[in-house]
C-alpha cells in the first residue's frame, strides 16, 4: 500500500502530524482501523421511511390522499385541532417495517377517478422504492399497495366541520 505524500508519513511530509484523523493510520495493537465512515451504527426510525415513502407517494400523479376514509377523516379533525397531533399528514396511510438493511411498505391510497389503478400502483411502488432507498440506504423488499377509494370529480372532500358545543 502506498501513502499519500503529506498526510502523516514521516518520511515524506517532514513532519509527523498528530490528530491529523488518517485512516490509514494503525493503533498500538496493530490492526488498521476501518475507515471513518463506517465506525458505528445508524439507526432510522419507521416513522422517517413512513414519511419519505409517504411524500413520495403523492408526488405521483392520480393520487388524491393518502388513508382509508375513517383515518382521512380523524387526521382532518387533528389538523384542525392544531399542532401535536398524533400522527403527521406526511405518514397518513403509510406503515413501514424496518429492518437493519430492509425495510417493508404498506400504502392505503385513494385514486383520482378515472386513471388507470394498475399504472398509479406502478408509478406509486417506483417512486416510493427510488425515494427510500436513495434517502436511506435501505433495501426495499415489498410495497404492498391498497386502493381504499377512488375520489370522484363531483364527490366533496370528507373533511367534517368542526361542531361548536
């Protein structure tokens, strides 16, 4: 293996730098430490792949909303109440199972009415696949997709008004 001229070889940097962080560098027992990057571990959490697989999700044209109709409703009821609501729109409709190196989706989604399920379902698993492997590093195993309802063009949005008491 040859060093680098300047980066903490005696012989040809005319100095010996200390704390310089070399990776090339041994300790006392000999062995070569592994390169900074990969001392450690990282952990992500299902709530950060349920976000990124959730925005990328609606990004996909035909998709109206994330959620079946009853967690649709209840997440409009929140967003009213105000901040701190149990669980975000960005993860509305999305659970993730996530693994050391994989991890696993399910979507629940409503579709504008009239486009072609089999193709959104497509553009929907590639777009979500592309996003969290790129943003993770995880392996994408499955990205089960459920059509819960389809939007139709004359149907109102579901979200209830407040009722005052």
């Amino acid at each position: 293996m040859t060093e680098t001229p300047g980066r903490g070889d005696p012989a040809t940097s005319g100095s010996e730098q200390s704390g310089s962080g070399d990776a090339n560098r041994r300790p006392a027992g000999g062995k070569r430490l592994p390169e900074p990057g990969s001392r450690g571990r990282t952990t992500i959490a299902d709530g950060v792949v349920e976000k990124i697989a959730g925005l990328a999700a609606r990004d996909v044209d035909g998709v109206h909303a994330m959620g079946g109709g009853l967690s649709r409703t209840f997440g409009a009821v929140r967003d009213r109440v105000g901040p701190g609501s149990s669980k975000s729109n960005a993860t509305r409709g999305v659970k993730a199972e996530v693994g050391e190196v994989q991890t696993a989706l399910d979507l629940e989604i409503v579709i504008d009415y009239g486009v072609s399920i089999s193709d959104v379902a497509r553009a929907v698993r590639e777009n979500v696949v592309s996003a969290v492997e790129r943003m993770t590093g995880l392996e994408v195993v499955e990205v089960n997709i459920a059509v819960g309802d389809v939007k139709l063009p004359d149907e109102e949005e579901e979200e209830p008004e407040p009722r005052l008491q």
